[in-house]
C-alpha cells in the first residue's frame, strides 16, 4: 500500500467517524450542509472547471431539485427519498439539456449572463407560481430519508447518506477526468476550435457537461430538502447559492477532483469559526473571497499542493519546466513499420481525387475570399497551395474543415459531401489539419495533446468508459500506443511528458503534426509548418512529412517559403484575391507570367522579364 | 400613456446609467464588473447621508458623484490591477466578492430598514400641456440627456477621450503610441464609477434605498448591454431605455408579478437568436 492509498484510508476513518466525534445536532447540521455544498460545487466544477463554461445559474438547478424532491416526497413517508431523489435528477437534468442546447451557441461572459438569467428566471418561478411552489409560503413536511426499514433520522444517520452519495460523484468525476472524456472536455476548455478539429465532439460534450451537472445539482436539491425538510424560495437566490458555490469552486481549486469540497467544507465552516454575527460575517466573507482570487490563484488546493502526504498531489508531473533540460532525442529513425502499423491512414489510402472543390465561394460581408474555387487534390501526393497574403489560403482550409460555412458551392472528400459539416464530422470522415497560429491544449502535457486527438480501432462508450471495463481499457492501450507512434514519428517522444507550454516554437509546431497523425487522416492539410522556423528547422519538417507521405498520407501544404514548395510538392496551386489563377508542376508553374506578376507586383515582374529576355 | 412612457424613459434612464459604465469598464479591460449595482447603492446612500447633513441638494449630489468617482480609482487599484492578466472569471469573482462585502457593509452603516430619500421637488407633479408628469422622471430623463451629453463630449471631442478610446481598442499598441494603458483604465474606472454615483443619486428619490437595489440593477443593465449589442456603447443606452419601458408596459398591461422573469427572458431570447444584439461585435471567434 503506497503512501497514497494509506493517506485515503486514514481519510475515509476519519470521515466515518465524525458522527461519533460530534455530538451536538447543530454542529452536525452544518457538517451535513457541507456536504449538500459540497456536491453542488462538484456539480459547478464539471461545467466550470472541466469544461471552462463559465455558468452562474446553478442556484436554479439546485432549486429545480429541491422542489421537485419537495413535491413528490411533501407528507409522505421517508421511502419516497428514493423516487423523489431521482426524479430530482432526472428533472433537472432535462432543465440542463434546455440550457446546455441552447447554450452552445454562446461563450464566456454571454454564456455566464445566458445562464445568471436563467437562474433569476426560476426564482421567479418559484417565487410567483404559488399554485405548485406555494410561493413565500414554501413547502413543509419534507420526511426524513429512509433506507428500507432504517429511518434516518438524526444528523448521523443523514451523514452518511449524504457522505455516500458526495463520494460516489467525486468517485465518478475521477472516472471522469481521467478518462478520454475528461481529455476531450479539457481540450474544449483550452482550445475550443481545434478540439473540433481533432475530431471532439464539441456540441455532444458540452451538452453532456451541462447535463451531468445538471443532475448532480438536483441530487444536492434533494439532498438540501431532505436535510432542512422545509424549503422557500429564499433559499435559491444568487447571492445564496450561486455566488457562495461559485466560491466554493474558486477558493477550493477550480478544475481538481477534491478542491470544490474542500471549498464547501472552509466557507460552511467559516462562519463558526469566526462566531461574529451574520453582517459581519458576510462582509468579511466577502473581502476574503476577493482576497483569494488575488492571493491564491490555483485556490487553496494549489496552496497545499505537495503537502498533506501528497494526497493533493496531481498525477501528472505539475512543473516539469524545473525538473531540468529535457533528455536528448535519440539519433534513431522511428520505426516505420510499426508507425505504418498503428498510424496508415484509416480506411486506406485510395485512389484518384481524394478532395474536390467545386465552385467553392465564401463572402464576408461585401469581401469575396474565396471566388468559384475548383480544386482536386490526388491521393498520395503532396499538394502546395500558394500565394499572396489575404489571397485565401487559410479561409480555404477553414472551410474545407468545417470552420467557416462556404457562401455557394460543394466540398466532396471521399465522395462524401462535407461542405459545412462539423469540424468533427469532417475530422471524423478523415481530414486532419494545423494552424498557423498554434493552437495547442495548453494545460495538458505533449502526449496528452495527441491522446485528445488519436482514433482507437474499437472506441468504448461512456458506460464502458466510466467503469473502466475492458473493452475501455484496450482502448486506452490502444491510444497510447497509437499516440506513442505519433510522437516517436515526429521525433517528440522524448519529450512526452512536458507541459506543451514549456516547448519552444517549433516543437509546438511539430505537437500540432503529431496530434493531426494520430487521426490517422487519409488527407491533412498544414497551415504554413514552417512560419518562425529556421534552416535547421526547417530541415527536420521536411524529413517529417516524408515520414508522413511514406505512411500514405495524402497532404495539403500551405506554405510562403517557395524553395520548400518547390522541394516538397508534387503539383501546385496558386490563389490570388480568391481566385486560381495558376495550377500544375511546381517548376511551370514558376514561370507563369501571372504568379509572377502576383507575388512581385506588376513593374518588378516586368523588369524581371526584361532582364531575362536580355 | 404619457406617463407610462415617462416612468418607463426614467427608470430606462438609470439602466442606461448602469449598463454605459459597466460597457466603459468591458470595453477598457475586458473585465464584466458584477458589483456595479452596488456602486449604485453607494452612490445613492452616501446621497443619503450627505443630504442628512444639512447641505443643500446639489451640493450633496456633487459630493456624491466625486466620492465614488474616487471610490472607483481605488476599487481599479485593489481589486482589477492585480488581476489583469487572469482569466475573466478572476475579475468577476473578485466582483462578486465586493457585492457582498459592499453590500453588508451598508447594511452595518445605514441599517437594515429602507431609507426614503427626499424628493429634489416640492409640487408632486407638472402639468404638461393636460398631460399629469411627476417632476423626478422627467429630472431624471434631462440629467441622463445631459450626462451622456458629457460623456460623448469627453470621449469624441478631447484627446483624454481619443487616448481612451485607443487604448480599450488596443492596449498594446496604444502603449507603443506613447499612452499609459493603465493609467486610462484607472480614469475609466473614475468615470464608470462616477457614473454609477449619478445613477445613485437620481435614483434614491424614486425608489426606497436598501442594500438589495443593487443586484436588480445590475441584472437590468446586463439585459440592457445584451440587448442593445455587448460592447457598444450607444447600445447599452438604448438597450436601458427598452428595458425600462418593457419592464412598465409588462407591469401594466401583462403582469406585474412576471415582469422581471419576462426581461430575462428576453434577455435569453437575444443571447441565443440574436446575439449581437443590436449595435453589437461579432460573436463568433475568428480563426
């Protein structure tokens, strides 16, 4: 047994004793409330934390629960806990799905005002809709809950109802975090767009973040009317549920596994500590909780990290940066058998015109970026697209993979129609690509950058996952495997465990590669690899994606540096203003007058011509 | 109808208050100030308390409007400076945190039972051309006229404003341009703030002071700013005077009980179809 698990055990005995310990009913009234906080902060966490959806309207989940456990258990006996537990859950749940859809369309501070009314909205609810709340007047005669034939009456026995449930959310939030789910909400909460792209379902894992702590928010309503056994609509205010449980996260540690109960047990426990009347209390309350976030940015987690026998410590290496310099790569070539093994293109790699552009036009507002694009790009070939700035490069990759929505026209790859798909759609049917201005998951080390991204052969889903059965487990060895492949390819592997944020440029650069090849994409198009590399870089880039095109790769290069065009491409296109204006063999098509005359201007391409003529 | 309108104009008026300095402080750093109602409530209780001293109207008025245009200085000095660089829900954390704080604070200084402010006015109310008009609404319409007046002033027609301006653009290169970004940000904090101490003053009179007008406040004018477009500034002004009036058209003529539940329905409502809403930025990230 390692100091960890002893440091849990120890824990659990300590918590399982505190009944015993704790003799005055008052006392454990608020050990009990803790806990009803603490599993409404865990629930905030999910969305907050996990997720990096700022959503302040959880003092109506919680309230949606409460009454909806009120109403069905109100009078009766304290067997119907159970059915009004969840359908609690259930109730709020459907609430957060009618939050979370809509919900998708917004980001940062619109999502928190979206949802701060949403939550104003259902005091209101609550507070006017006398004939089913009863209004001021609120709900009485909520029983005790009951377990068969154990009445749990008493703060002790409620204790460890309560504790049960809290551990088995923090227990499936572990699950959670540590699973490919958990990878994916955090590659949504650090880089939204290209988390699309790398095949997440952004909109599914959304909404499901919104509904799991939807849920969990109705279990501790029900919990809360279970524990008070009378509830009002004062009690499902802003100022009483929403801010203090945002604290709680905030104070606790924003996105850790245990931070938001610690922040629950600190802030329910701050006022007997302090023993000064309410007033005061709030105003120092509210001072500290400003205080915290200036003075303790990774919360009160953060602070004791490394402390306590290592029970807060993360499992991941938290700052590799000090840990000194990195081990040198080794010299050798990556195995390529084994990289075409677990990283060809799935599906194979095809024949013919694996991508078409027909017509393709995009317009903002009164610009045409794009202007009746056709465009083929063969399987097995390297093929550049070039040209000016502002010539529509990027917009082109940014439409071919779902980013922007084409004005007219067809996008077709692999005979399927992908123009305005979802980026995942699109990672899904196998287009990977870069972009130009890095966008990594900073909060997650190199591997986990490509685990986000990598395509196992038999996915588990969510109830496989959870349980960490099987079929989830040679999953996770077949990512792993496929990840290690990816990073070794690109010649990344020795720095696997870094912080993606401690690389410097290039190695970013390259990390984007490595998470586009673990898609294994049968087509990947690099926005500008090389920008900001020099000679030597540039070198190990074009080894790189000779690796790449040896695994069957098909590739699109958007590229300035013209001598790597012209070394690296099998056929090229030029664009200008939107527009084609030169296609073919990379040498004819640097003779053409047009490209020319694009990239020098009109009178340097004339002297050009002039001098050699003469 | 007149004086639906005019009621419906005033209270828009002090949302458009509220709304315009919290847009100011957005636009400025990026940051959303949730205690800006509180500021409001400030405002208005240290009217109050200027007021009891004996000291004529206008000249407790004043030093309530310099008092929190002070009070704003330190507020940007404590709790904005030292989170400038963290994420976005640092700031409104730490926001949050002063609501409470301010909040309890004047419930410990002026108490717990609502103050009655008295009127600027002796006559109860103005005949205009047959039309009965209460004199504070229409005060409170001519003093917001005259302040965004002020304000357009201030921020189209001095170099103060110009360099204000450049640097809520782009702080960056407004520094490389020879302006200090932060000490911009610290004159809009004095100007948003002092602001709020107009809206406090004006809205002492029509409304009981108590330390809850300042979370309604503020929920009004972030309908306000959304409805009128997220960062515009003409926006957050419209956007107040429609939501004071839809709030007394829904108060008379639908339901009183449902008015602000029907605002923050609209408020979704605009979030969700029409995000921008009407002078607003783009939502969507650019790529």
């Amino acid at each position: 047994m390692n100091r960890r698990s002893l440091a849990i055990a120890i824990l659990v005995v300590l918590l399982l004793a505190i009944p015993l310990v704790v003799t005055s009913t008052y006392h454990m009234r608020i050990v009990n409330l803790a806990l009803v906080f603490g599993l409404l902060a865990v629930s905030l966490n999910i969305v907050l934390g996990y997720t990096g959806q700022v959503a302040l309207g959880h003092s109506g989940f919680f309230g949606i629960g409460a009454y909806t456990a009120a109403l069905i258990t109100e009078g009766g006996s304290g067997l119907l806990f159970w059915p009004g537990f969840l359908a609690a859950g259930i109730v709020t749940g459907i609430a957060g799905l009618a939050i979370g859809i809509p919900a998708l369309r917004l980001r940062g501070h619109y999502l928190a005002l979206a949802t701060l009314g949403f939550g104003e909205i259902m005091r209101h609810v609550f507070f006017n809709w006398r004939e089913v709340t009863r209004g001021m007047d609120g709900i009485s005669g909520i029983p005790a809950p009951s377990i068969g034939i154990v009445e749990l009456q008493g703060e002790g026995s409620y204790f460890y109802l309560a504790l049960a449930i809290l551990a088995l959310a923090v227990l499936f939030c572990w699950r959670l975090q540590a699973s490919k789910y958990g990878r994916m909400l955090a590659a949504i909460r650090d880089a939204e767009l290209a988390a699309g792209t790398s095949g997440v379902n952004v909109a599914r894992l959304k909404i499901a973040a919104f509904f799991i702590s939807a849920v969990l928010a109705g279990f501790s309503g029900s919990l809360y009317a279970h524990l008070i056994r009378f509830i009002s609509p004062d009690a499902f205010t802003f100022f009483e549920v929403t801010a203090p449980v945002l604290s709680m996260v905030i104070i606790g540690g924003v996105g850790t596994l245990i931070g938001p109960v610690l922040g629950a047990v600190v802030l329910t426990f701050l006022p007997e500590l302090l023993r000064v009347s309410d007033a005061y209390y709030q105003l120092i309350y509210g001072a500290g909780l400003a205080a915290m976030v200036i003075f303790l940015p990774m919360g009160l987690l953060g602070a004791l990290h490394g402390r306590l026998f290592g029970l807060f410590r993360p499992r991941a290496p938290a700052s590799p940066a000090s840990a000194g310099p990195p081990p040198e790569e080794s010299a050798e070539a990556p195995d390529m058998v084994r990289a075409a093994a677990l990283l060809s293109p799935k599906g194979g790699i095809g024949t013919g015109a694996v991508f078409e552009a027909r017509g393709l036009t995009c317009r903002f507002g009164g610009l045409v970026a794009i202007d009746a694009l056709d465009l083929q790009i063969q399987a097995g070939t390297v093929h550049a697209l070039i040209g000016p700035n502002g010539s529509g490069k990027s917009t082109f990759i940014n439409l071919a993979t779902g980013i922007y929505q084409p004005t007219q026209g067809s996008i077709r790859f692999l005979g399927q129609e992908v123009a305005g798909a979802r980026p995942w759609k699109v990672a899904a049917a196998g287009l990977a690509r870069t972009f130009q201005n890095l966008r990594l998951f900073r909060s997650m080390t190199v591997r986990g950058n490509v685990l986000v991204a990598a395509v196992a052969d038999r996915p588990a889903g969510w109830f496989e996952t959870l349980l960490s059965l099987a079929r989830s487990r040679a999953e996770e060895a077949d990512l792993h495997a496929r990840t290690e492949q990816a990073l070794r390819l690109l010649g990344l592997w020795h720095l696997r465990d870094q912080l993606i944020r401690t690389l410097p440029h290039e190695q970013q650069r390259l990390v984007e590669i490595a998470r586009a090849v673990a898609m294994r994409p049968r087509l990947l198009m690099l926005d500008e690899p090389a920008a900001g590399m020099n000679p030597v870089e540039v070198e190990r880039l074009v080894t790189a994606i000779g690796r790449l095109r040896e695994l069957g790769i098909t590739i699109l290069l958007i590229e300035h540096n013209v001598p790597l065009v012209m070394r690296l491409a099998d056929r090229v296109t030029v664009l200008n203003f939107g527009r084609k204006i030169a296609e073919g063999e990379p040498d004819a098509v640097r003779e053409e007058p047009e490209v020319v005359t694009a990239y020098l201007g009109q009178r340097l391409s004339d002297r050009l011509r002039q001098n050699n003529a003469a | 109808m007149a004086q639906i309108i005019a009621s419906g104009l005033a209270m828009g008026s002090i949302y458009a208050l509220v709304g315009l300095s919290f847009i100011l402080i957005y636009n400025a750093t990026h940051g959303l100030n949730f205690a800006q109602g509180e500021l409001v409530m400030l405002g208005g209780f240290v009217f109050y308390s200027a007021a009891g001293t004996g000291a004529p109207y206008w000249a407790a008025a004043l030093g309530a409007v310099v008092a929190m245009g002070c009070f704003g200085f330190i507020y940007q000095r404590v709790l904005f400076y030292p989170l400038r660089e963290r994420p976005f829900l640092a700031f409104v954390t730490a926001t949050i945190g002063f609501s409470i704080f301010a909040r309890n604070l004047a419930l410990l200084v002026w108490g717990p039972n609502p103050l009655k402010v008295p009127s600027f006015f002796e006559t109860g109310s103005v005949d205009v051309s047959g039309v009965v008009l209460t004199p504070e609404h229409l005060f409170i319409i001519a003093v917001t006229a005259l302040v965004l007046l002020l304000q357009y002033l201030l921020f189209f027609r001095t170099d103060l404003g110009r360099r204000m301006r450049a640097t809520a653009q782009n702080a960056e290169v407004a520094q490389l341009m020879g302006i200090r970004p932060n000490r911009m940000i610290a004159i809009t904090f004095v100007v948003a703030a002092g602001l709020t101490g107009v809206a406090g003053v004006l809205v002492a009179p029509i409304f009981l002071l108590d330390t809850e007008i300042g979370l309604n406040l503020i929920l009004k004018a972030f309908i306000a700013v959304i409805i009128g477009g997220f960062g515009s500034v003409p926006g957050a002004v419209v956007g107040g005077l429609i939501v004071g009036l839809l709030e007394i058209f829904v108060a008379v003529y639908i339901s009183s009980v449902y008015k602000d539940a029907v605002a923050f329905g609209v408020l979704i409502f605009f979030l969700v179809v029409f995000p921008r809403g009407i002078f607003g930025e783009r939502v969507a990230e650019r790529v």
